[in-house]
C-alpha cells in the first residue's frame, strides 16, 4: 500500500463509532457500526471495513439507509420468518435478523429466516460468527438490490449485484467460515484500488467493450477530487468467480435473497439495499451419537495437511486467513492507505469529530 499507515483497532473503533454518534445514530448503533467496520478491517476485508464510512453517511444523509430501526415480521411461522429490515442500518438490522434466526434454530432444530431491505449487512461472515457463537451452523445468500455491477459468464454489460455465500461451521481448532462474494472481486476491493490501495486482481473487471481492464475507472468512471466513487458510473462491469459456475452462484443468490424474500433482484434502480435469505440449523439435533464435531474437526485439519504447494503457503481453511489477519492487526494496527485516512479525517471534521493522533 502506498503511503500506509497503521491505526490501533481500539483508536479505530472509537473514532469511526464518534462518527456516526455525531450523524446521529443511538450510542449502542453507533458502536455497532464502528465495530462492525473496524472488525472487517481487522480481519482483512479492507473492502468491507472502515473505508465504507463517507458512504454510509452519505447514503444516510441520502435517505437509503436509516439510523434505529427495528426488524418488522412480516411473517411470523415457527421455523419460518420473514422479517422487514426497514433499510436499517445492516449492523442493526443484521443482528436482530440473525439474533431471530438463533432464537427459532434453538426452538426448532432448524430455521430460515429472509430479511428484505436491510441497509449494506457489510461483511456476511460477522452474521455465520453471530450463529456459531450459539452453536449453530448457518448458510446465508445475499444479494444486493439495485446494485447492478457484475457481468454474467458470457455477457458483456451488467445483470448481477457481488451477491455473497457465507457457511459458518463451529470447530474449536478454528471455525469454518467460508465469505465470499460471487463476483471475481468485492466491488469495494476496486474502491481500496481507486484509493492507492491494492490494484484489483487481474481478470476482476472487464471495460465497456466487454474486454479485460486494470483501471478502477472502468467501474466508477472519472472521479472528480473529493467526490465519492460511484460504481454505477463506469462503462464496464465486474466478472463472476468461477465462469458459468460462480455466475450461476451468483443468478442463485439474486432469486433466493432477492425474488423469495420480496427485496428486489438487482436492476438498475437507485435505492442499494441487501436481502439475505438465512438457513440455521443446530447440529446436535442431527447427531445420533457419531459425534458431529469430531467429524468435522477431523476432516478440516486434514484439509489442512495436504502437501503445499509452495512449502512457504501451507493450506488453509476458509476462516484461517481471517484469523491470521486478525492476529497481526491486533498487534500491529489496521493498515490504511493516507487517501483513506484522510477521508475518514475529512468525514469526522464534517461532523465535528476530532481524529486521533496516528
Ligand atoms: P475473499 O475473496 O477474500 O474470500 C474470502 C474467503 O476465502 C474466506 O472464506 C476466506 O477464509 C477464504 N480464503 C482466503 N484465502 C484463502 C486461502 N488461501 N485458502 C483457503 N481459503 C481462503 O472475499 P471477497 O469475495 O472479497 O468478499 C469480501 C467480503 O465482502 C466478504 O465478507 C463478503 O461477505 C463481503 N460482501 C458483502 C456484500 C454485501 O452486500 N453486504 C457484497 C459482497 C461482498
């Protein structure tokens, strides 16, 4: 990263959480969403960490995303929920959508829960952790209405949102968490790219003619000095993961978060909102006495200890890399490049947040 600069998670937190404070979420909202975004940072999911602040606010100060509210059900039925996020904050909305869907596994054994219109639900895998805190495995499909920025395998314009998988499975030696978006890349990967970060990874984005691009500009277009990305702006698109298969991933996603829960497919309309379709299940209930977390414990070091093929690379499990970035930024700080910096400086000064001393 050019010109980088290491922040301590705590100074972070508390800076970004006075953030939003000040933009008038509850003190509770707003710690939730300074630690939701400094976790991600954390756990090296630059994309889906602190760099998001100007556009929450901006989207809040736009309407699309609402400070305090409260997860409406719209249907209520046993194992079964369907539940209203009220384009809510996803760090509020999320939580209690999750927080029901642990409370009907526990009851039931099992439970789906979909949630409509909740504001950006940032990183998927916050919500698989929330459930393997209680025990519980969870598989969630989201997709991201009226953010249309992926081609399908074949295309050469926009039909997807990043549309993320997330399973989390509970394993003492390390839980598995498998977060991704079905995209080649996360759209805010390309964000961190435009601002002195990473470059985007090659084959990411294709450009207006359909063909291979390296330049952010391709997805957010010319960006003026100060003005925030706008990914809807580029002539080009994303690329699905995997050819037809991540762009069947992702076609899956838009149905089953977007068509099934009433939150919208993507188009190109302008209010960004996530469905996510949520399925929770208790694995004691399907143990008849094998021994469940053995099992997978057993088979994930395994996974583990095929041969590398780098000797410097061992294998990993989904989950590990997250650890390891945790592990290191914990001790070292988050890494942000000084554009982002100075945004989140900028973003604390229009509020009348004064920004630590780094
Ligand atoms: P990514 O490409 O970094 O992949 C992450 C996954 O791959 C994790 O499960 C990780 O443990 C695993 N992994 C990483 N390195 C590995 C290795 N060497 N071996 C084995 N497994 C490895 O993730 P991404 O696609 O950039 O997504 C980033 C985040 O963006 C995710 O948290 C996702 O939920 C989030 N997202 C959210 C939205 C939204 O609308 N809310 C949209 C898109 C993406």
């Amino acid at each position: 990263m050019t010109n980088e600069i290491r922040v301590p998670a705590q100074m972070l937190e508390d800076f970004i959480s006075e953030i939003f404070e000040a933009a008038g979420a509850g003190k509770d909202e707003a710690r939730a969403i300074g630690a939701n975004l400094t976790m991600a940072s954390l756990t090296g999911h630059d994309s889906h960490g602190v760099v998001r602040t100007p556009r929450y606010l901006m989207n809040e100060r736009a309407g699309t995303m609402v400070f305090g509210q409260t997860v409406e059900a719209v249907i209520d039925r046993g194992a079964f929920a369907l539940l209203d996020g009220r384009f809510g904050f996803g760090q509020t909305v999320g939580h209690q959508a999750t927080e029901d869907g642990i409370v009907r596994a526990r009851q039931h054994g099992v439970a789906v829960v979909a949630l409509r219109n909740a504001g950006h639900l940032g990183r998927i895998g916050a919500w698989a952790e929330l459930a393997i805190e209680a025990g519980l495995v969870s598989i969630h499909f989201v997709n991201v209405a009226n953010s249309m920025l992926v081609a399908p395998f074949g295309g050469a314009e926009r039909r997807f949102s990043t549309a993320p998988v997330c399973v989390g499975i509970p394993n003492p030696g390390g839980d598995f968490l498998l977060d991704f978006a079905t995209s080649c890349a996360a759209e805010g990967k390309i964000l961190v790219a435009m601002k002195g970060g990473r470059p985007p990874p090659p084959g990411a984005l294709i450009d207006g003619e359909g063909q291979p691009s390296a330049d952010p500009e391709a997805l957010y277009g010319p960006v003026a000095e100060g003005a925030v990305p706008d990914p809807r702006a580029g002539p080009g698109a994303l690329t699905a993961m995997g050819d037809h298969k991540g762009s069947g991933l992702a076609f899956a996603c838009e149905l089953l978060a977007g068509a099934l829960t009433g939150s919208g497919t993507t188009s190109p309309g302008s209010r960004v909102h996530n469905g996510m379709l949520s399925i929770y299940a208790d694995p004691d209930r399907f143990d008849d006495g094998f021994g469940w977390g053995r099992a997978v414990a057993d088979y994930v070091d395994f996974v583990r200890s095929a041969r590398p093929a780098d000797p410097a690379h061992p294998v990993l499990a989904p989950g590990d890399a997250e650890r390891i970035a945790l592990g290191n930024r914990m001790a070292n700080g988050v890494p942000l490049s000084a554009e982002i910096w100075a945004s989140l400086v900028a973003a604390g000064e229009g509020l009348g947040v004064k920004a630590p001393c780094v």
